[in-house]
C-alpha cells in the first residue's frame, strides 16, 4: 500500500516558536471560548428539559380574613323572629399539595428531552471543529511568516551582493572601465531589491499581527517547525468521514431529525396523566379550627384526552418534519463527498509542492551559479551590468519561491493531518 509522507519541517533550525505553542494559543481564542460557552448553554438547556420526565410537585397557600363574618339569615313565619346564623370563619385559610406526572403524551415529551441531548451533543462537536478550523487558521499564519522570513532573508542576502556590486561598478567607473549607465542599472536594481524587502517585511507583520489576535503569542525572532508524520490517504479519509467534528455534527442534525418525526407523531396518540394531591383547610393559619371548618381533601386521578380531529395540523407537521429530515440526509451524503473531494485534492497539492520543491532547488543551485560566473565575467568585463543585476534579482526570486514552496510543504502536511479530526491532530502532536 502506497504511503504519503507528509514532511513539516525537513530541515528547518531550532526556532523560537514552535507550531504547537502556536496552537496551544490558538485553542484559547476568543472564538474557541465563544463556542465552548454555547456547547455549554446547550447542555444546560439539556439538563432543564430532563426534568419533564419527572413528576411535578406544587404547594400552595392561601388566607383570607372577611370583612364580615359569613353568615345567613332564616326567614321564620309570622309573629316570628327572623334568625341570624354563621355559616362559615370570620378567617379561612388553605394550603395544598398537588403532584402531576404526564404518564403518556404520545412521546412527545421523550422526543423533546432526547432532540435537547442531540442539540448538547452537537454543541460540542461545533466547539471542537471551531477549534479545528482554529488551528488551520493557526498554521497557515505560522508557515507563511515562516516563508516571508525566509524571502526576507533572501532580499537581505540580494541586497548586500548588490551593495557590493554597486561598490565595485563605482569603482571600475572611477577608473573608466564602464559608463554611468552601469552604475546607474545596478543601483536602480539594489532599490528594487529594498523595496521588495520592505514589502515583504510589512506581508510578515500583517500574519504576525493576525496570528497574535488568534493565538495571543506575539513573536520577532525566528521559528521552529515539527517532526514527520507518515500517512496513508484511505486513512486519513476513513478518520475524516467517521470521525472528524463536523461530519458528526452534521450527522447530528439526522439524529435530531428523527427525534422531531417521533415528535409530530405525539399527535396521533393520547394524552395520560396522573394527579394526586393533599388538601387541607382551616380557620387559624395552621389549618386547624373549631371542627366545624377542618376539612380534610385527598384526592388522586388519572386524566385521558385524545384528539379526533385537529385540521390535519399533526399530519401536516410529521410531513414537514419528514420533509426536512430528508434535506438534512441529502445535505449530509453531500458534506462527506466534499470532505473526500477536499482531502483528496489535498494530498495532489501536497505532492504538486514537493515537486516544486525538488524543481525550485534545482533553479537555486542555477541561480547561484549564474550569479557566481555573471560576477565574476563583469569583474573581467566580459558582461554588462544588466546581466549582473539580472542574476542577483534571479537569484533572490528563486530563494524566496524555494522558501514559500518548502513551507507550503510542511503547512500542506499538518492541513492534511487537521483534515482527519481534532482529537487525532490533537494525539499526533502531543497538545493538551
């Protein structure tokens, strides 16, 4: 079977900062947080709807103090005294205990509690592939600074051959061996070069301001790349579709998406509850009396209701929900398609850049020839200075593309790796 190395750092110095401080940085952003907070509100929210699978238990009290106490009059025949009777307390007072417990409702509420835990569920994987994305965005800021530093350093090195060049062509114009022209061409190709430095310079800390705002690590020194990681495409694929964040967050919604059908059917089914509660009622606030007003209510029942008919409304909405859990299945099979695409072109790209690595290293070694025999024929007067300059701008484009091609090399390698899922890059390179 074929392996693909993805190759980070083949030969790259110690540095300062390594790609791993960097995502350790990374992890801590303000957008990982963001996203870790609502995986949280979501698990919480998921916490609260469990408790609709357990009873509901309720207490009240009440009291009421008349203005007048209650009573009614007997109307008696003639010639007799009409009578005055109390009927109830000047004060009566109320307390109860009731538990409610929803014994059946067709699933709905299962459904309910069941789509919340999907919902955490798919906080969580929302997070982590927050933090995934995070740290693609981490390491191509880390490889392309590691790049513009590396052209810099080529436009450094470009420019103090053209010093000296310029040095030297001032010199033989002293003498009259070349004209002013000559001096002029290479003078006008060393601002060209510090110009170009100067853009580079300002490209690098653009990517360092951007990388700091991520990773909050701010760094002037010089960087450190990481070890080889051997890998086989089928893998890396098979990780992605099984494993990586958000295919299962998309894969998630299929799950909740059952649960809202298990729900719109709740319509078709009855609706059971049980209550029971303690009733007791008196005319002193510790509910007790005279006798006369005690009273004492226990009471326990169980209540069925079934619709018959509701417009078609509980029809209608398992149609939609089924309708929508279809789109869900569709977009799903989709996203893993474009997973595969993605991390296929990946690795063409990855082997396109070592190519261009090999090919680029091949036009350093000319550049540098070029340039050490064009130096030489000028000190003998055998070119003119167009051709000299030519050959240090020449030489300089070439260390900078060789540098860009190199880095795009190892950030290629640890994309690939980001590909398979968080939790494996996460393995790989040791991170907390």
């Amino acid at each position: 079977m074929r392996f693909y190395p993805l190759l980070l750092a083949l030969a790259l110095p110690c540095f300062a900062l390594t790609v791993k401080d960097v995502l350790i940085g990374a992890a801590k952003s303000d957008a990982v947080s963001s996203k870790i907070y609502t995986a949280k509100a979501y698990k919480k929210a998921y916490e609260s709807m469990t408790g609709k699978l357990y009873p509901r238990i309720d207490v009240s009290y009440r009291g009421i103090d008349y203005s007048e106490q209650p009573s009614m009059t007997v109307n008696l025949p003639p010639l007799l005294q009409n009578t005055k009777m109390v009927n109830a307390p000047k004060n009566y007072y109320e307390g109860e205990i009731t538990v409610r417990y929803p014994l059946f409702r067709g699933f709905a509420i299962d459904s309910t509690v069941q789509k919340a835990k999907l919902e955490a569920k798919k906080g969580e994987l929302e997070a982590d592939d927050t933090k995934r994305n995070i740290y693609a965005k981490a390491v191509s800021l880390y490889f392309g600074i590691v790049s513009l530093k590396k052209s810099e350093e080529a436009y450094d090195s470009a420019a103090v051959s053209a010093l000296e060049s310029l040095k030297k062509a001032r010199a033989m114009f002293k003498e009259g061996l070349i004209g002013a022209y000559d001096v002029e061409n290479i003078k006008s190709r060393y601002h060209e070069i510090q110009s170009g430095r100067i853009g580079i310079k300002n490209q690098k800390e653009s990517l360092i301001n951007t990388l700091y705002r991520i990773s909050g690590l701010r760094f002037d020194g010089v960087l450190e790349g990481e070890g080889v990681y051997p890998v086989q495409k089928s893998e890396i694929i098979s990780e992605a579709l099984e494993k990586r964040e958000d295919v299962l967050a998309v894969k998630t919604v299929l799950e909740i998406g059952d649960e809202e059908i298990r729900g719109a059917k709740s319509g078709f089914y009855p609706n059971i509850d049980v209550v029971a509660g303690i009733k007791r009622a008196g005319d002193t606030p510790r509910l007790n009396g005279d006798g006369f007003t005690n009273q004492d209510k226990s009471y326990a029942a169980v209540s069925a209701s079934m619709n018959i008919f509701d417009g078609f409304e509980s029809t209608k909405a398992v149609e939609a929900a089924r309708a929508k859990r279809m789109a869900a299945e569709l977009f799903y099979l989709d996203y893993k398609n474009g997973v595969q695409t993605e991390i296929e072109n990946l690795f063409l790209e990855l082997e396109s850049a070592k190519q261009r690595v090999e090919a680029l290293n091949q036009n350093v070694k000319s550049a540098t020839e070029f340039y050490r025999l064009t130096n030489a024929r000028f000190d003998n007067r055998l070119v003119g200075a167009d051709e000299l300059s030519r050959s240090i701008a020449d030489l300089a484009t070439a260390n900078s593309r060789l540098a860009a091609e190199q880095n795009r090399v190892y950030e290629l390698g640890l994309r690939i790796l980001l590909e398979s899922s968080l939790k494996n890059f996460e393995n790989k390179l040791r991170l907390p």
